[in-house]
C-alpha cells in the first residue's frame, strides 16, 4: 500500500485528533499536546492516497548516562482495513530511520510472546527478538 508518513509536532493538535480513531482511546488534548511539544517524543502518521490516517508509531528517546539515548518504540497502531499491507513495518521503518538520523545508538520494543502479528511485523523491520525478559509495572490511579 501506498502510504505518506508525517512527522507530526507542535501546532499538529487536530491532525492528532483527526487521528484518534486509531488510538486504543480518543487522544487527550492536554496529553496531546505535552507530547508533540517535546522534541524527544515523536509521532507519525500514515495517510492513504485519500488523506486518512491509516496508522501510526509513536516513540520516544531516552538517554542513560551511561548508554547514551536510544529510541523506545512506544505504541504502534493500524487500522483494520489496513493491515497485512506493509503500513506497520513502514511506521517502524520510519521511526528507525528518524531514531538513526537523532543519533540514537539503537530501539526497542517490548510485546507478549503471543502476539504473532507484532512479532512478525516488527522482525519485517528488521528487529531481532533478545532473550526473555520479565516486565514488573506499577499502576497509579
């Protein structure tokens, strides 16, 4: 499929919005616009040959004294009728490249064991699975 992909920032609100089907929930204008103004959070978007936003990838760098920064991909999403079309692995692509060109030493992502569809599309974009590890969060209400 034929995507264009921005590279959404400041002043972006209602493309966000515009977007917000895709997002597990209606993206939050306050939330929304904390993270397209700081230059460390990135979210990009596909658009059809018609203009619809089709998908997106949001990432975010962090850097460790001791590591150096290094790009965390933090949410993928795909519209249903546009899946198994290469728009995923496109997003990571272009998260990858973006994440390369800020001089990130690399990127990671984090998925369940289960979910055959992310693994394939992430492998697709070049990641290579580590060794298990186990995730402990903690919930604030």
């Amino acid at each position: 499929m034929d995507v264009e992909i921005r590279h959404l920032g400041p002043g972006d609100d209602d493309a966000v919005g515009a977007a917000g089907a895709l997002f597990d929930q209606p993206p939050k204008a306050d939330a929304s616009r904390r993270f397209l103004e700081d230059s460390t959070h990135h979210l990009l978007v596909a658009y059809d040959a018609g203009g619809e936003p089709i998908g997106f990838v949001t990432g975010v760098e962090t850097t460790h004294p001791d590591k150096g920064t290094e790009m965390f991909l933090y949410e993928l999403g795909v519209a249903e009728h546009a899946r198994r079309q290469g728009v995923g692995s496109a997003l990571v692509e272009a998260l990858a490249a973006l994440a390369k060109e800020r001089e990130c030493h690399g990127m990671w992502v984090g998925t369940e064991a289960d979910n055959a569809a992310a693994r394939a599309t992430y492998g697709r974009a070049g990641a290579q699975a580590t060794p298990p590890h186990v995730i402990l969060e903690w919930v604030f209400e």
